[in-house]
C-alpha cells in the first residue's frame, strides 16, 4: 500500500451509493487524510433502490434506511456537505469551485455525479399538474403527497421500464387507478427477451394495472384540477398523477468541461482513473471495460456503484486491482422478486425453466453455447447458480436446463 498522510484530501462529488461507499472503504484501506463528500441532496445518503418500493407504501421515510449510520460519519472522519453543488473542477490548480462560493483543494478527486431523469420534450410537460420522475427522496415524498391529496386517484405512469413498473405496483398497492403508457411494442423491450415482457405484462393486468404498448406520448393538458395526457393515435388518458419514466442522462458535464473523456459516460480505466491521474469516476456515470463480456459497458445498478468504490479506493491505496465483475440487478413488483445476474446483449438463444410453483421460472440467455445471463422470477436458486455459471464459464446442456424431471443442482446441468 502507497503512503498517504494526514495532511492529504480525498473529495467525492456525490454522496449517493457509489460516493458513500467509497469512502468508508477508502479509509477502511489506509487512507489517512480528509474525506470530503459533496452532494446537491440536502437528505442524508440513503438507500434509493426502496423509493419506488417501500418509501411509497409505508410512512417510514429514508431515515429508516440509511445507507451508513449517522455516528459512522464521525467515527470514521467522514465529512458530508450537503445541499452544495460542485459548479466548476479546475484541475491545474486542483481544486472545485462550490455553489456557497467556496473553493475546496484536493489530492485525489471522485466523480460520483450518478444521472437524472429525463424528461421528454413532450408539449405541456412543464405545466401539468403532479407530474413527478422517480429518481430521489424529494420525488418519492413528492408522488406521495400529490396521491394522498388527490381524490380520484388516478395515475398515469408514463415509460414501462423498471422504475415505471415499481412505482405502478407500488400506487396500486396504495388504491390507486393505475396506467401504464409505453411507447414500444412492449414493456422492458431494451433490457428483456419477450417471454419477460409478457410475462410482467400479465402479472400487472392480473392487478388491475391498465399497461398499454405502442403509446407515444406528445401532449400533455390540463382539465380542470388534473391532465389529460395525450398519445400521438389521439388517444387521451385522464390522470390526477403523473409519474415520468422514460430513462436517464448521465451527469457527465462537470467532467466534460473539466477535459475528462466522455463515452456514453466518463471513461476509465480497470481502477476507476479517468485520463487525469489524480482523478477517479464511480458509479453510474461511468463506462468502463468489462473483462468477462469483452467489451465496455455503463451499468446502472447499486452493485456496480458499491463494487467500482471499493475498487478506486484499493487503487488509490496502492493496491494492484482490476474492477472485473459480473453484473447483478433486481426489481420488485407485487409478490414477484425478479434477481438478474449477468448482461444478456448478443443472445441468440434462450432456455426457460418453468418451475412447479406459480410465478416461478427462469430465463437463461445463450450466445451459441456461452452463458451471457440469468432472469430468475421468485427463484433465486437459478440466479445463484447461474451466477457461478457465468462466472465459471462452464458449459451447460441446455436440454438437461430445460428438464424439470432433472433436480435442480450445480452438476445437473453441466454438458458432457
């Protein structure tokens, strides 16, 4: 481990997932210096996976999931300047510039700025009434409060990927009249085979969640006290709530502006350093080279966030690393837990396995006979032995996967 002395600064711009774990590991690691995270969010760093899951449906709010003790902060001198915006880095003095006005020196700079909703250019977005994204606290508080003063309770979501899917589940948990307008031939068609589309298709039409495809979404106007939200066929759906969930932009303009390379998000190398060599990029605003797929890849998900911090703090500690993992995900929606490990980009063929119990299967995505991933509904022995699959990168029998008579083991599958 390289040297580090107390008179050195570490920042991190961004204290959500990524930006928080590391620096908890980077002092974990050695370093003997300040650590100095910024962030926008006034809240104190939490948990965002349950915004669309439990902060809607229960009362408990971030403060029952924090993502590190408050005392922790103190123990481990870890500062937190919230509610601060990081405006400029001016890397030949080493040094950003801050919204208070301040200007904060630094060793080693982390860029953890994550991304944000978008909102498309759709005529009248800017003056409906409750319409809301999903992307931190303030908006979960905010859907919430605009549902609980709402008296019909109907909601549009408007996007049919993960986050619009949670949130829809998550209303209806609530009473509410919930439709889902996806602009696509299908729900999830950027991320899942057609079996998974159609299958949480069926599974929200089974809970009187309206999700209607192929939906194109150009105006938005108002009616009295709510909107009516208008589709390009002049199909119009009345909605006291509108929740937007349409994808993300990637916060990379600070490092664009700074002269840091961009490509589909800030570029770094198997530590986590960009093309300046005192500083690193974590998180989702990340692109980086995965070695198991052979190629590079930004990843939007809690695990890479945690797993790429830990690696840049090792780097910046002198350890040798290379961040090398397979990728992992989950949703929850109803009573159905949906794990994914792996990235399925390239597939050409896929194997199901239908388990007894209802709501239960498995999807294995093939390029020829390498395992690219895993989608495993309310079955999480699949996932963890798909896992170690791809991991492993042994070759399976894909008749023996799809065989329910063969039991479900590491050595049942394998090819011969």
């Amino acid at each position: 481990m390289s040297a580090t002395t107390k008179s050195q600064v570490c920042v991190v711009i961004g204290a959500s997932h990524a930006g928080v774990n590391f620096a908890f590991n980077l002092r974990r690691e050695g370093w003997e210096g300040q650590i100095i995270l910024y962030d926008i969010d006034k809240e104190f760093p939490y948990h965002r996976p349950p915004l669309s899951k439990a902060y809607l449906t229960s009362d408990a709010g971030t403060e029952q999931s924090l993502l590190f003790p408050r005392e922790n902060y103190e123990t481990d001198q870890v500062t937190l300047k919230l509610g601060i915006a990081v405006e400029n880095i001016n890397r030949n003095d080493k040094a950003i510039s801050l919204s208070d006005g301040a200007v904060q020196s630094y060793d080693k700079l982390i860029i953890a700025t994550g991304a944000r909703p978008f909102i498309p250019p759709i005529k009248g977005i800017d003056t409906a009434k409750n319409l809301f994204p999903m992307r931190t606290a303030e908006d979960a508080v905010n859907i919430r409060k605009a549902f609980n003063a709402s008296g019909k309770k109907r909601v549009v979501v408007i996007g049919g990927g993960y986050i619009g899917l949670e949130t829809a589940a998550s209303l209806k948990k609530l009473g509410a009249s919930v439709v889902v307008l996806e602009r696509e031939e299908r729900i999830l068609a950027r991320v899942t085979a057609p079996v998974m589309s159609e299958f949480f298709t069926k599974l929200h039409q089974n809970n009187d969640v309206d999700v209607i495809t192929s939906k194109n979404v150009v105006s938005i106007e108002q009616n009295g006290h709510s909107n009516l939200v208008i589709c390009d066929d002049d199909t119009k759906f009345e909605a006291d709530l509108i929740v937007v969930g349409v994808g993300i932009r990637v916060n990379t303009e600070l490092a664009a502006e700074a002269g840091l390379d961009i490509d589909n998000g800030i570029k770094v190398d198997e530590t986590a350093r960009t093309n300046d060599e005192n500083i690193y990029a974590i998180g989702d605003c990340t692109y980086h080279y995965n070695p198991h797929y052979k190629c590079n890849i930004r990843l939007e998900s809690v695990q890479n966030a945690v797993d790429q911090g830990k690696a840049a703090a090792k780097a910046i500690c002198g350890e040798d690393v290379v961040y090398d993992t397979i990728p992992w995900f989950w949703s929850d929606q109803f009573d159905v837990k949906l794990q994914m490990v792996g990235l399925s980009n390239g597939f050409n063929d896929i194997v199901i396995r239908d388990e007894e119990a209802d709501n239960s299967f498995s999807a294995w995505y093939f390029k020829d006979d390498e395992l690219l991933a895993v989608d495993a509904v309310n079955f999480a022995k699949a996932y963890v032995l798909g896992t170690r699959f791809i991991k492993s990168g042994q070759k399976l029998d894909k008749s023996k996967l799809a065989d329910l008579a063969i039991p479900f083991k590491p050595n049942s599958f394998l090819a011969e």
